[in-house]
C-alpha cells in the first residue's frame, strides 16, 4: 500500500547555508523536486546493493534532464563498510568520471550511504554540494539532517568527519513501504528521543500512535517525521557545531555507541543501540535526581513497544567505560552524559564511574 501524504517543508535556518526539508510522497521521482538545486555538468547517486535495484532508476530518470551525465556508485550495505576503505570508492568515483567542483552529490539511502557522502562531498576538491536522499526512517528523522558527516574508526564511532550541510533534504515516504521491520524500529528510536529531551507533548503523541507506526500508518509517520525535523532544525538553527545545546540531540548515544563499538559495527543497528542506551542513560537521569522511577518505566514501556531492546550487552562494566571515554563529547577523560534534568528537558553532565557501573549492572545482561 503507498504511503500518501501532502508534501511539506521545513527549513533549517543558518543564513546562507540554509536549505529545506522536504517531506511527502513520490518526491524522489519527480523533477520538479530538484528544481532549486545549483546547475551542474554531472551528478553521482550514491548508494548501496540493498537500496539501489530499489530506487537507483527513479532518482537517475527525475535527474535525467537536469544534469548531462548522471553516475551511480553502489556502496556495499551496512555499518561496517562505514570506514577509510569504502569511502575512497566515492572519491575514486568521483575522479575516475572527471568530477568537477559543481558535480553534484546524491547520498541515496540510510545514515551510513549519507555519512559517508557528505563526509566525500566536504572533502572532495574541498567542498561541492550534495542532497540528502534518505530511504530509512533513522536517516528521514535524524541522521541526514543538520551536516553532521562522519566515518567510523575501530576504535570509536563517528570520530573522522565534518561539519558539512547538504543544499537539499528529501524525505520521500513511499520509500518507507520497503523498510525492514528491524529498520523501522531502529527509526523509532530516534523519534521517540525527541520527547524526553525536548516536547512531552509529542512524547505524548507518541506512546498513543506508536502500534500505527508500527503498522506503517501513512498519516502518523508523516506527523513523525515532520514533528521531529522541526525540533532537529530548531536545534541545529541555534548550534549548528553541537557546541552546546546540539547535544541534547545525543540522548542515548554515549552508551548507544559503546555498544555498536564493543560488539563490532553492525552487529547492532544504531537505532537498536540507541533505543537501549535511552534506557541507560534513563535510569542515570534518575540516580540523578532528573527524573522518577514511573518516568524511567514509561520510557522502557515505550521503547520496547517500538520493537527495540531494553537489555544491553554483556560488555563487562570496565569495558563500557573505557569505550565511552573515547566519546566525542569526553572532556579530559570525563565522561559527559546526556541526562534528563526534567521531562522534556536534557543537558549534558559527568556522573560517577561507580554510580555508572551501577545503571550497567541493572541494564545489561550478566555475564
């Protein structure tokens, strides 16, 4: 069944880098929806083996007749092509085709296909456009909106990349019909994040929507999708470098990452990831005094409605901490959380390494 919903924008706000998010049904084929977009001799589709016999045509077709020569690169699929190796695939791409400054970028695909493009487009000859066309809900909700480009290191998740906008982000939501289960949920979790750091209300929406979203109702991931680019743009409007309140967007993520990296790239989905590592970081906003043991279950109740787990892995404790202090937002050696202060409110803080031990100990499975 298509989905079917209006087309709306919402526009991140940063003077002249500004640009829209465009969010409806059948965008992703039409010409029109590239209308805006700086003239170019030549474009390159980036993909991956899964989305491409999918949607790889439609995009190529809608460019058609906007650019002389449109190329396609398939990446291979999954979290732990997100390295060095893969990404210099787009630049042999982009040199072998005679690529100039104009050449416009298609990131066509979920977070890693948009990562590792943007992170190629603000890298190649320093800097040429790119639009974010993403096919997964995680990627339409967070990920490829706001510039933030990265590849993964073995030793740490998303820790060699830039800050680097796109001119273009459409979020067609027909592509979602294709979506995995496992993939759809992993999306949930980077909606449901909104609600405990930013807009109770739309936590409210949430809980009382989330079996339509689980049902793929047109009408609802419509609303979530839009509801949660107008919180991600208001945010990235006021910090777009995340040198404050862009943090609060990394909710789960200190020990979501861990995760990813303890049990290897991809063993997880990042969603997966994110999902526990909310109710990680819920049950340290409680030892903190932020939250209430009724709001730590009514998150956990949530997130695992969402298809998503809310036990971790069996890491070992020492072995959590010493991933997380590699996280981006550690300050000589401190670990820095993202916490509820209160509901619908979050900020960015140390805790104790034995007060963290504990939320492990409660959290993950025992060896």
């Amino acid at each position: 069944m298509p989905l079917s919903a209006p087309p709306e924008s919402v526009e991140i706000q940063l003077g002249d880098r500004s640009y829209p998010i465009l969010i409806g049904s059948g965008l992703l084929g039409d010409p029109g929806s590239y209308a805006a977009l700086p003239s170019a001799a030549t474009a390159l589709i980036v993909t991956n083996t899964t989305v491409a016999p999918l949607y790889a045509e439609t995009l190529r077709a809608a460019l058609a007749n906007r650019f002389r020569a449109v190329h396609l690169l398939e990446l291979p699929d999954g979290e732990a092509y997100k390295d060095w190796q893969t990404l210099n695939l787009i630049f042999d791409a982009l040199l072998s085709h005679g690529c100039d400054r104009k050449t416009v970028l298609f990131a066509l695909g979920g977070g890693v296909v948009g990562d590792m493009t943007g992170f190629a487009a603000a890298s190649y000859m320093r800097g040429v456009p790119f639009v974010q066309v993403p096919t997964t809900l995680l990627a339409q909700v967070d990920s490829s909106v706001g510039g933030k480009t990265a590849i993964n290191h073995p030793l740490g998740k998303n820790m060699i990349g830039a800050f680097y906008q796109p001119r273009l982000v459409l979020c067609d939501l027909s592509t979602l019909t294709t979506l995995p289960p496992r993939e759809l949920s992993a999306g949930l979790a980077e909606i449901i994040k909104y609600g405990p750091i930013h807009d109770m209300a739309f936590m409210d929406w949430i809980e009382a929507n989330i079996d339509a979203m689980v049902a793929r109702d047109p009408s609802a991931l419509a609303h979530a999708v839009k509801r949660s680019c107008e919180i991600k743009a208001e945010v990235v409007g006021q910090d777009e470098r995340e040198t404050g309140l862009r943090a609060i967007l990394n909710f789960g993520h200190t020990f979501g990452h861990a995760i990813e990296s303890g049990l290897g790239y991809g063993e997880w989905l990042h969603g997966e990831a994110v999902g526990c590592g909310m109710v990680m970081a819920a049950h340290l906003s409680q030892r903190l005094g932020g939250v209430d043991e009724a709001f730590v279950q009514r998150l956990t109740a949530l997130i695992q409605k969402a298809g998503l787990p809310v036990v971790g892995p069996a890491l070992g404790a020492e072995r959590y901490l010493e991933l997380m202090r590699i996280d981006k937002k550690s300050e000589a050696g401190e670990i820095r959380f993202v916490v509820i202060d209160k509901p619908g409110s979050a900020i960015m803080r140390g805790a104790p390494d034995a007060m963290v031990r504990e939320v492990l100990a409660q959290c993950c499975e025992k060896n």
